[in-house]
C-alpha cells in the first residue's frame, strides 16, 4: 500500500469509487468495519464496506487494498460479493463513531466526534489512531466549538451505548450520495441509529430517502418523528408517495397528520386516498407539468428544465384550460419533449399539442395502465375525469413499483439467497481480536 497516505480520515471515505486493478468501477465505500479492543489498544481496521449493485453492500478486506487516494480505492481485484452482516464484535466507523459523545481521559471534558483517523502500521495492520473532536460551548453544540486532533488513547467512550447521538456528521459524510443509495444505508442501521438520522435529516431530504425506502421501514420512521414534523415531511414528500404512506397507517394517526399538513398539500393527498390502490387514480400524481394553451414552447421547455422534475414527468406536458393546477380546467391534450425539442421557442403550445391520443381514466386497473402505456411507447400518462378535467399523470416508475412484488425493495436491499461461500482470508481477519 506504498501509494497510500499514511493517515486517511475516514468520514471523506464515504462514497469514493473502489477500482480493481484494470480500472473497472466496483462499487463505492459505505463505510469502514473496525474491531474495538481493550484500553489503550487502538481499534483494527478489518475492511470497508463497498457497496456494489444493486445495492448489495460487501466486505472488503483491508489487506486487498492496495491504493487510497482522495478520489479513489484500488483494491487486488479480489472481492467476495457475499452481502456484508455486521458481527457483534464490529463497529462501523461512519454509521456509529461519528457524532458520539466522548471525554477526554485527563479532565472528563465531553466532546463530539467530528471524524476519525486510521494509519497504516510496519506489520501493514491498519489502526485507528487519531479523533477529531469539537468541544462543546455553554450552550451544547448549537454554535461551533473548538476543532482539534487528538490521540486515540487521549478519550474515552466508544464502547458505552449512548442515547440521542447526534448525526450531523454522518449526514455530512453522505451528503453527495443520491437518495436511492443513503436509503440503503439507511435500512442497514439499527433501529436506534436510523431514528436518529432521520431527526438530523432535513425535512425535504428525509422526505427523498423515504420515498425509496420499503413501506415498513417509511412507518417505522415516520412514527420517531413528532407528529409535527412527521406532517412536515409528508408535505415535502410527492403527493403519491404520502398517499401511500398515509395508507399504511391507522385511520386515527392518518388524519391527524392530514389535519396538521397544509391544506393545500393535504388536498391532492385525501383526492389520492379515495381511490383503489390499483387504479390509475390510486397510481397518479398529483404534480405533473401543466401549462395554458397560451404558453411558449420556451416556457414549457424552462419547466421541464427544474432538476428536482422526475425524468418520466418531464417526458410530456400536459395543456389545460385554466386553472392549471389539479383538477384543471379542461384537458386539452399532450406534448412529448421531444416535440417541443424541435419547435421554435416562441411557438405556442397549443399548435403543436397531440389531442388523438386517449388519456386514462381514473378508474381503470393497473394493467390496464400498463397496456395502454405499452401500447404506445408512454413514460406517463395523463388522468381525466369524466367532465375533461386533468387529475393528474402515472409514470411508468409508478406501474412497475405496483407490478413487481409488494416486497421488491426489501428484496434489493436485503438480496442474499445467492450468496457465494464464505472468504477464509476475510474470516480469518474478521476473527482476529
């Protein structure tokens, strides 16, 4: 590991690509497996967890690495895609050391865990040997305190279970992660942990990972938060999702949150409620991208534009006589992007808005959905109601969510039924104390 670094802070790990020695991505680093041992040894480092698709996290063995840069791991080529389980006698370094309350040996002071450092030793162990730690002001941690280094031997309290840890730091370590991948890392945690990461979570960004989370974990979550945050949340998420959410939840604790959201956000919530789960009306949205017949190509084109538009809603638009909100005015028809894409930008919509193809109607079932999007080579599909109204629009990422297995999430995060043999150099290190 000559081309390492000797001191490698941990927390800038997160997320880095994992290269085998011809330059095929791998994977990326989740997080790095260490063994605690008795005061004053410093942890081991066993390895890192590199999560590989689709989704599946690993082991991989520290020994196999052979290059840590800033922006890259490169290990032997040797990787056993066994799907990693954390053993009792392990800590993970990002999920669990960051953000923990620790003192310093000689005066008891308390202070938070900011990141830690592993450096390599002569007989190429890696070891745990120094903690960035921020000191706490009078009034706890909501003003910065004091950053500095230390030893690892100079605090104490990385074995003791503590209550209402914070998760600033780990947050930060996976802020660059997409939301589909921190959910993840999410479903991984202990109960007590992913508790935690969810109340340091901002409400729109806690909103994203529920929303690719499976439904138990989405209940289990939203039940730590206080009822007003959890209401928060549920405004931040797509009205489909809170839809579907909410209908997993008891009648009584349903429609308190409905009561405490917005009742802007809380009314395209209750339209969704009131259809079969397996109707293009249970299936919609509620937020797809609507313009008056007076509107430019230009404009149309700058909405599609917003980054945060799911890619099968910014496929078409939908022109609605006024009001453009749902339920609109009446549904005049659709465009496809590509359509505009070839357009003049001053061009109105309305000269170039495909009014033969027939829209969905809120009744129908899910594979009638699917067929009639099939049929025509759709990503979504417009909603109307029987007096012309547009409701809204199901996506294909919708149909497929509602055609594959109720459990196809847990199904992707917890995937192991092909598991190859275990690693006898990976249980090896893993049983070293």
């Amino acid at each position: 590991m000559s081309a390492s670094p000797t001191r490698v802070f941990i927390a800038r790990l997160a997320g880095i690509a994992v290269f085998d020695p011809v330059g095929d991505q791998v994977g990326r680093v989740r997080d790095v497996v260490v063994a605690l041992r008795l005061a004053p040894r410093p942890p081991r480092v066993l390895g890192l967890v590199v999560e590989v698709q689709p989704r599946r996290p690993v082991f991989l063995p520290i020994t196999r690495v052979t290059v840590i840069e800033s922006d890259a791991i490169i290990f032997d080529g040797r990787l056993n895609i066994r799907r990693f389980q954390q053993r009792e006698s392990e800590t993970l370094v990002i999920a669990e050391m960051l953000d923990r309350t620790v003192r310093f040996c000689d005066t008891g002071e308390p202070v938070s865990v900011v990141d830690v450092a592993m450096e390599p030793t002569r007989t190429r162990d890696w070891l745990l040997s120094k903690v960035a730690v921020r000191r706490r002001t009078k009034r706890g941690l909501r003003r910065r305190g004091e950053s500095l280094v230390v030893d690892w031997d100079a605090v104490e309290g990385f074995s003791a279970v503590e209550h209402g840890q914070g998760a600033a730091g780990l947050i930060a370590a996976f802020e660059r992660m997409k939301a589909a991948d921190l959910a993840g890392v999410i479903h991984d945690m202990p109960e007590k942990r992913r508790a935690e990461v969810a109340d340091a979570l901002g409400d729109e960004r806690l909103a994203d990972v529920l929303e690719e989370l499976p439904q138990d974990d989405q209940v289990e979550i939203l039940e730590t938060l206080q009822v007003e945050r959890a209401a928060d949340v549920l405004e931040a998420m797509d009205p489909d999702d809170a839809a579907d959410l909410l209908g997993e939840l008891p009648d009584e604790q349903r429609e308190r949150l409905l009561t405490l959201m917005e009742p802007q956000e809380a009314a395209p919530v209750r339209r969704l409620l009131s259809y079969e789960d397996y109707s293009a009306g249970g299936l919609m949205t509620t937020d797809p991208v609507i313009v008056a017949p007076d509107a430019t190509v230009a404009e149309a084109l700058a909405q599609i534009r917003n980054p945060d538009l799911n890619p099968a809603l910014a496929a078409q638009v939908y022109v609605c006589r006024p009001p453009t909100a749902t339920p609109t005015g009446r549904y005049l028809g659709t465009v496809h992007f590509q359509r505009l894409l070839r357009e003049p930008p001053r061009t109105l919509v309305s000269a170039v808005v495909d009014a033969e193809l027939d829209p969905l109607r809120p009744g129908m079932t899910l594979e009638e959905v699917a067929m009639l999007l099939a049929a025509y080579n759709l990503v979504a599909g417009a909603v109307v109601d029987e007096n012309g109204h547009l409701l809204g629009s199901v996506t294909i990422d919708d149909v497929l969510d509602h055609l594959l297995p109720e459990d196809w999430r847990e199904s992707v995060m917890d995937a192991g039924a092909a598991d190859p043999p275990s690693d006898p150099e990976e249980e090896a290190l893993r049983g070293r104390t």
